[in-house]
C-alpha cells in the first residue's frame, strides 16, 4: 500500500468532506438516554443517526450497505458493512466502532464557543461531542477509502456506531446478540472513543477500569428535629455514613479497604506505566487544574498513572439531603444520601466488589440506624491481549512512519463497557483502542475540542492497521 497516497486521501477527505460534516453533527444536541429521558420524542438522536448515516452513504463503497438498526425501545444503532477486497473475504471481520450520542452542554463555555455551535480555532473544533467521539465514524470509514485508493486491502470491515454510550451502553448487549450472526468472526476490533497523553505519537489504551456504583441512605428519624434538642441524643445521619465509609476506604490515603476491590498488577502493564511517564513525563500530575496549592496524592507520577488505571478508587459524586449552607437551620436532618462511584481494576471482578461494597454498608450500621440502597450498578473492566506480530509490527510502521515518535500504552482510569463485552465474546480477536483525545480535550466538560491534526494522523494508522491485519 503506498503510504503517500494514504496520507493524500486522508488529508483531502478531511478538509473537504469530513470538518463541514462534523460540524453539522456538532450542531445536533444529540444526548445520551441517561441525559434526555425523553429522547424518542425529541428526535436528536436520530437527527444524528441521520446526519452520519446520508454522509456515510455519498461514500459510494462498491457493495457496502448503510443501515439504521432498532430493537424496540432501544435507541438506535448505525451500521456501515463494507466488503472485504477481493482475496480477502477469509481475514475475517474487522469491527470498527464509535457512538454519536454526546454528554450534556454543561455551562462555563468561554467566550465566543458554546456546545452545540461549531468553531474552528488554531487547528481545532470546538464543540460538544467533536472529540468524544463525533469523529470516529468519519474517521473509520476515511480510511476504508484511503487503502482502496492507494491500492491496499482489507478485510471485510463494519463500522458500528451506537447511540448510548455516554448512558453506559445498556442497550448494546442485545444489539450483539442480534447482530452476532452477520458479524460473523470478528478478528480485529478498533475503537476510537479513546486517546492518550499528548498529540505527538499513537497512544493505545491498554486496559480500563471496571466499575461499581451505588446510592446509600442513612435515616435515624421520621422527620427533622431541633438540632439543640435532639444532638447527643440521636445520632447524626451524616455522622453514621461517615463511620460506614470508613469500613471501605482509608480516609487518610484513599485507599479501599476491601479485598475484593484489589487484584494484583500484571507486571507488563507496570513496565508500561513507567515508559509513559518517561515519555510524558509531567502529564499525568499536570492534566488536571488543581486549585491553589493543593497537590496530587503523591509525588511518584509511576504511582499517579497506577492509581488511575489499575487501583480501586472512591468518589462521591453527589448528595441529598444536605440543605444549601445559606438555607441550612439549626436542624438534625432526618436522612443523608451520598451517591459513591467506584473505580475498579481492569481485571476485578465487578459483581465481586460490588457485593462486598454492600455488605459493609449494611452490616451491624451505628446505632441500628436505617441503611437503604438504590442506583446499584456494576461493570467489569478489560485488559488488552498482548499485540500479535503483525500488529506489532503494523503499530512500529505508523509510528515510523505517520507520528515520527514510538507509540505507547496507557491504561485508562475510565470505562468503555463495549470492549468488556467484546472481549468475553470475541476472545481471539486484536484489540487497536485509540483515538484523538488528549489530556486537555475537555470531553464532558466545557470548552471540549478536536484536535485536527492528530484526528487525521490517527486516521492514518487505522487505514494502515487494516491493510496490515488482512496481510496477516
């Protein structure tokens, strides 16, 4: 496959055909399920699903087909299949995937960009759901057309584009069990909802965590009292999940307490953690906008790049309960209620952790104080299966030749409950989990951009990773 050609293609369908798509995509406020309850009325999603799919179409691939796919009262997925090229319909199925719904707006936008209004800016798109992961569809089938045109192969290839990512994926599960049989054997699986720790080389993902999550209430009366008159005689609700959260995690270095939380590091992904901070060195500790002078929680960055890809974690990520401190009175609430979400290593096992994380928060409670669980939720995690030697020797080339820098792998503290599942149903099959996000691209929060240039490069490398897979 003549790499020049690639490169020409890539570049020409970007500018041309992709960035004015992508911003009209940008511009469809197209939220994930969990955020837009109401969805199937309002009609983003589709719009969406439109948008990419009428692109997606004009592609023009000999014998492929673009197809919209519904199961009753799931929100809809996206299917491009294109064909294998000639000699190549035995290198099995190539799943290419992303997902068009997005994040909320949220405020705090600077000024003169907003969610849904697209801005180029400094090599840039601006905009909600640009990076995270708008792009991935157009990026994947760009470079279906970049080996055609420069004369390489490829297997037969699917892009699938889901419409509840951003929701936890519930609906996917059975989109696969229906779709398993014209999938058929899926032998490499590229994701681009990911990214790394600069725009200078191929970052893959490696692993990502699993997950538990569960909202916790404490009640110790029927209704408020006078906190002068019932203190020292009923016990603070806030005071007894307090003790219960101690059962789980230690307060001074936030290290879960529970067994089955830990699993022990492989020692590759150890190695792996310090080449990238050799590589990056500073990213991880400076990725985020830490006010004032507080600090990380250490000072050893292999240790910072551990704890958020291959350790259990605690955050508290919401409260009821607790009046606004303008408007609290003088008064012992009657119930407290936190919402905790758990970081759990890649390979642990989630139904494990979650069941234990019960168990400490409703056995032998201070005080027989009532402890009510709701939003229980759990999810394994995945870790990569170590690159076969032609994609080894695929991902040195895109480094030689695309990034002019080695590629490395980082686990992600975050989840993508996709690849768990594609993992336990396609156990033989590569993983390529990358993308174009990078340390500052603000996916799910304000002011989130594309950065141009690297979207390009990685559309690069997927077109030389599938001529590579279907030569084997």
């Amino acid at each position: 496959m003549e790499q020049r050609t690639v490169a020409d293609t890539v570049s020409d369908l970007w500018e041309r055909e992709v960035l004015p798509s992508l911003s009209g995509l940008v511009e469809i406020p197209a939220l994930s399920p969990a955020f837009d309850r109401d969805w199937q009325r309002s009609g983003q999603l589709d719009a969406a699903v439109a948008h990419v799919r009428s692109w997606l179409v004009d592609r023009g691939f000999p014998g492929a087909t673009v197809e919209v796919v519904r199961l009753p009262g799931r929100s809809p997925v996206l299917l491009l299949d294109v064909p294998a090229t000639p000699g190549r319909e035995d290198a099995g199925t190539v799943l290419l995937y992303g997902h068009l719904d997005k994040q909320p707006p949220v405020g705090g936008w600077s000024e003169g960009l907003a969610p849904w209004t697209p801005v180029v800016r400094d090599g840039r798109l601006y905009g909600r759901g640009s990076a995270d992961d708008g792009y991935s569809g157009y990026a994947a089938a760009v470079a279906l057309q970049a080996v055609r045109d420069a004369g390489g192969e490829h297997a037969r290839a699917v892009v699938l584009l889901e419409t509840g990512e951003e929701s936890g994926s519930p609906d996917l599960p059975a989109y696969l069990e229906r779709l398993a049989d014209r999938l058929g054997r899926v032998s490499l699986v590229v994701c681009l909802d990911s990214g790394g720790n600069d725009y200078e080389r191929l970052w893959l993902t490696t692993s990502l965590r699993g997950l538990a999550q569960v909202h916790v209430t404490v009640r110790v009366l029927d209704s408020a009292q006078h906190s002068g008159l019932a203190s020292g005689v009923v016990p603070s609700s806030f005071r007894v999940l307090r003790a219960l959260l101690d059962r789980i995690e230690d307060a001074e270095t936030g290290e879960l307490k529970l067994a089955e939380c830990h699993v022990e590091i492989p020692a590759n992904r150890v190695a792996q953690a310090k080449a990238t901070v050799e590589t990056a060195p500073g990213a991880t500790a400076g990725a985020f906008p830490l006010h004032n002078e507080t600090r990380p929680v250490t000072d050893d960055e292999v240790e910072l790049v551990l704890n958020n890809s291959w350790r259990p974690t605690l955050s508290v990520i919401g409260a009821s309960g607790l009046p606004e401190p303008a408007e609290a009175g003088n008064v012992l609430r009657r119930a407290t209620t936190l919402a905790l979400s758990f970081r759990l290593p890649p390979t642990a096992d989630s139904a494990a952790a979650l069941s234990a994380i019960e168990k400490a928060l409703t056995t032998d409670v201070p005080y027989g104080a009532t402890v009510e669980l709701g939003g229980v939720e759990c999810a394994d995690g995945w870790n990569a299966p170590e690159p076969a030697p032609w994609l080894e020797a695929a991902l040195q080339r895109c480094s030689d030749e695309v990034f002019g820098k080695p590629w490395r792998g980082i686990g992600l503290g975050g989840s993508i409950p996709f690849m768990a599942l594609l993992g336990e149903k396609y156990p033989d099959a590569q993983f390529v989990v990358t993308g174009a996000l990078g340390p500052d691209s603000n996916a799910h929060v304000p002011d989130e951009w594309l950065h141009l240039d690297q979207a390009r490069r990685v559309t690069e490398a997927v077109a030389m990773l599938l001529d590579a897979h279907a030569k084997g």
